[in-house]
C-alpha cells in the first residue's frame, strides 16, 4: 500500500507502527495533549520564548513516541486497535470502505479537532482562559472520538486481506 503525506510526514516506518500499536505508546501521546495545551498557556506565565521551547519538546516527543515503546507482546486491545484503523485510514482507497465510516464524518472529527487546536491558540493569544479550556477539551474530544472510530474501523475491515495479520493475542 501506498503512505499517505501525514505517513511520510511523521516518518513511520513499518517498525514504528508496529512500536506504536504499544498501548504505552498510544495512551501516552493521547495524553501529551494536556502538556502541549499548558505549552500555549505558559506563554502568559514564562514568556514566548520558553513557551516555543515547552511547545517543541511536546511537539519532538509527540514525533518520537511511536519509535520508543517496544513492539507489543499482545495487540488485541483497543490502543493497537486505533493505531490499525489509522494505518488503513492514511493508507486505504476511501471508496473502499464501510460508509458507515465515510470520509465526511471522520474528516469532520479531524476539523474538530484542528478547530479546537485554533481555537486554543487564538483564546491563549487574547488571554481569555475560559475560553481556552473549553478549545482545548474540544481539540481533545475530537482526537479522542477520531481514534474511537479508527478502532471502529479496524474492527469492521480486519478480516479483508493483510490486517488480521496485525492482532496479535
């Protein structure tokens, strides 16, 4: 199959996604979204510059994540789960798949969530807190909802050709 831009652009290799279906792997770069929300909020505690320095190790950790965890012993859980539906989301012919799982809604997710990211930015930069909370829960739900459906996904498409070879019990 083919990789997708944002494949190419986080460099995963064939290793790495394997690496990345770590439930350690998945949980802990869900769960970076805190610190990387707090690195835009710290502008208005430490300045810019550290900010930038908070926010870029955030950034090169959320880069790293998939290729420090070891390849797991068991997939068959619902971390590894999202890690497959996504591989067969970035790497999938769309016209392909269940249409219960149709490229409006799960773009929609991701527009969701890129809103709440914006959002975030924007309500830092004018220092209304509120505001900002609620962009950031916004940005996180639309991530953690798109990972349910890429779990979903794996579900539905794991006894086609290639996938079932990646859960592993």
């Amino acid at each position: 199959m083919k990789r997708n831009f944002a494949e190419k652009l986080m460099g995963m290799s064939e290793s790495s996604w394997e690496r990345h279906a770590n439930p350690l792997s998945v949980y802990s770069r869900i769960f970076s979204f805190p610190f990387f929300a707090f690195a835009f909020w710290s502008y208005h505690i430490w300045g810019l510059v550290p900010a930038i320095i908070f926010a870029f190790l955030v950034s090169f950790w959320i880069w790293m994540n998939p290729r420090v965890f070891g390849i797991p012993k068991t997939t068959n859980n619902w971390a590894s789960k999202v890690t497959f539906g996504e591989r067969i989301w970035l790497r999938h012919d769309r016209n392909d798949l269940p249409k219960w799982h149709s490229r409006l809604f799960i773009n929609t997710l991701l527009g969701v969530s890129g809103l709440g990211f914006f959002g975030m930015a924007y309500f830092t930069y004018i220092k209304d807190f509120g505001m900002f909370l609620f962009f950031s829960s916004l940005c996180f739900f639309g991530k953690t909802w798109y990972c349910d459906r890429m779990a979903w996904l794996y579900e539905d498409m794991k006894s086609r050709k290639g996938y079932s070879e990646w859960l592993r019990s």
